[in-house]
C-alpha cells in the first residue's frame, strides 16, 4: 500500500509515540534546523517551518486526533484503490485462463456438399418454406397493434427527454458536512434517460465569498501530504487521482473568495475521495476527465499559516466596540 506522509514522518515517530517523546524528537530537530544555527538556509528555515507545524498539530490533543483520523480515511481509500486494481487483473487472468477445446467438427468441401442428396433436400425445403409463409403474410390486413403504437411513442418521448442542460451549482455558505462545506453538481439520474444515451453533464461550483469561521477552516501552514502548500491551482501531489473518463468535468470558482481552498470530489456511490485540489484566492480550476456517477464536492476555507487562537482573536478584536474618546483635559 501506498505510503501517506503525515506528521509523525516529519519529526520521525511512531504514530503511538507518548508526547514524551515527540516533544524531545521536536527538540532535538529543531536544535539541528534551527535558523540561528543556519543563517541563509533557505533549506533549512523551510524544514523548521514544517517541524513547528508538526509539534504544534501533534502536541494537541484534538488536532492531533484530527490528524489521525485524516490518516485512517485516506489509508483507506488508498486501500480500497488497490485492491480494486487487484481485483480487475485478477479477473482479466482467469478470463484469459477460462478458454477451453471442442470436440472437432467435420465440415464437408464445398464439391461434396454439392454432391449430397441432403443438401439438396433442405434446400428445396427451405424454399418452399419460404413461398408457403410470403403467401399467408401477404394475404393478412397489415394492421399496428395499438400497443405497440403505444410503446414507441413511449420510447420516444424518453429520448427527447434524455437531454440535460449543464448545470452551474453555488454552494451555500452555511452548508457543512465533517467540517466541509458541500455542494452536490453533479447527480446522474439513470431513470431521466433512455440507456442508449449517455449525458454529459459540465458542471460548476462557485465558492461564495469567505465567511470567518475559526471552527471548520483549515489553519496550517504546510498541505495535508506534509509539503507547503502548492504555488498555484492544482493537484495535491501524492493523492490519487480516480475515476478517469471524458464524461464529466467540474469547474471550480474561487474568484468570489479571499482565501484559498482545499477542495475534495467524493464518489457517492464509492464512498471515497477521487479528487484533491487547492485553488489560490481570486483563482478557479476545471476539475476534468471525470468518468459518470454521482458526485459531492466538498471545500474548505484554507488559513495558511494561521492558527485558530489566531483566528478567534481577530473575531473578537473585529468584534469589539472602538474605545470611547478621550475626554479633553
């Protein structure tokens, strides 16, 4: 199985390891990357910043829970992925090892066939088959069952409706779901179209202006794949990237919004992440070459660097009344 890179790699613990340990391991690492000890590394300055993002998660009960939970859903999934790949090489080798040997059959040359009295018999036969059915169909009244009238207008009128306009969703600002906000763009309904017809469907997630919320944004200065966060719109690397077809593509709009977000595509029916992508502030990204299903996107506000006991006191410094002004001497 594919090997995720969290916090415990950072600092080098085992994902049980007492805060005992962690705390010294942070020491003990950040005694060697420390820029007072390494002045103009830029190298070094940046695996400090990953360090202090590492202890600061870890040595938190409730985020370092967060962070554990995050590891077992996206083991998960990379579990689930592999042993779907297994399970279709599994298949293409025992359906190439399922041929098997008929008997052999006798096929007469062509002169002998022409030579056999059989031949000739059923020949005759077939044709006066033949004569005998042309001759009672052509002497019936050629009439439609109105049933069968019935069905085809039936038929027709559902492939009319087959037809599906894109669809351009905006997600509400108050919608949450495990501390994400989620929209749903993209419902395929097999039921509205005829099963010769396959729709495809664009669709479009417009992310609404940024909304404080110190609760459900995500505060962190490096991506969830340990790294910093990404310099433009994008793929978060080291995240699989499923569910590839030519009929789906989601376009996500971020040109509303002041922050960046970390954006999640959640199979319904697979009950897994397919996609992960951050888009910058004032940005948007088309999420393609999706394969048909059913889809949720799920988002969430990113405060890159921040922390909530930051965010919290911006909230109530913005909050609080001005000071009254002084009173003249």
């Amino acid at each position: 199985m594919a090997k995720i890179h969290t916090h415990y790699d950072n600092l080098k613990v085992a994902r049980l390891a007492p805060q005992e340990v962690i705390r010294a391991a942070y020491k003990a690492l950040s005694q060697k990357y420390h820029p007072d000890k390494n002045p103009g590394d830029d190298k070094a300055a940046r695996i400090m910043a990953i360090l202090n993002s590492a202890y600061g998660t870890l040595s938190d009960p409730v985020r370092r829970k967060e962070h554990d939970e995050w590891i077992a859903a996206e083991e998960w999934e990379i579990e689930w992925l592999e042993s779907t790949r297994e399970d279709g090489r599994d298949k293409s080798r025992a359906e190439a090892g399922s041929g098997w040997d008929g008997a052999p059959v006798e096929v007469l040359a062509p002169y002998r066939a022409v030579r056999d009295p059989r031949w000739w018999f059923g020949l005759m036969l077939c044709f006066g088959l033949g004569c005998a059915a042309g001759a009672f169909f052509l002497g019936q009244e050629r009439v439609m069952p109105e049933a069968l009238a019935s069905a085809m207008g039936t038929q027709r009128a559902a492939s009319s409706a087959s037809a599906s306009a894109p669809a351009r969703v905006e997600a509400p600002p108050d919608a949450r779901a495990d501390s994400w906000a989620v929209a749903k763009p993209h419902v395929a309904d097999a039921s509205a179209r005829s099963p010769d017809i396959r729709a495809l469907g664009v669709t479009e997630l417009v992310v609404p202006a940024r909304v404080a919320d110190c609760e459900t944004e995500l505060h962190s200065l490096i991506a969830p794949n340990g790294e910093p966060w990404p310099v433009q719109s994008g793929y978060v690397d080291g995240f699989p990237v499923g569910n590839q077809g030519a009929e789906t593509q989601i376009r996500i709009d971020n040109t509303r919004n002041g922050s960046p977000v970390l954006v999640k595509v959640f199979d319904l029916d697979r009950r897994s992440n397919v996609r992960h992508v951050y888009v910058l502030a004032r940005d948007s990204f088309l999420v393609e070459r999706l394969a048909a299903g059913k889809y949720e996107v799920r988002y969430q506000n990113v405060d890159v660097g921040g922390s909530q006991e930051e965010c919290v006191g911006r909230r109530k410094q913005a909050a609080s009344p001005p000071p009254p002004p002084a009173e003249p001497a």
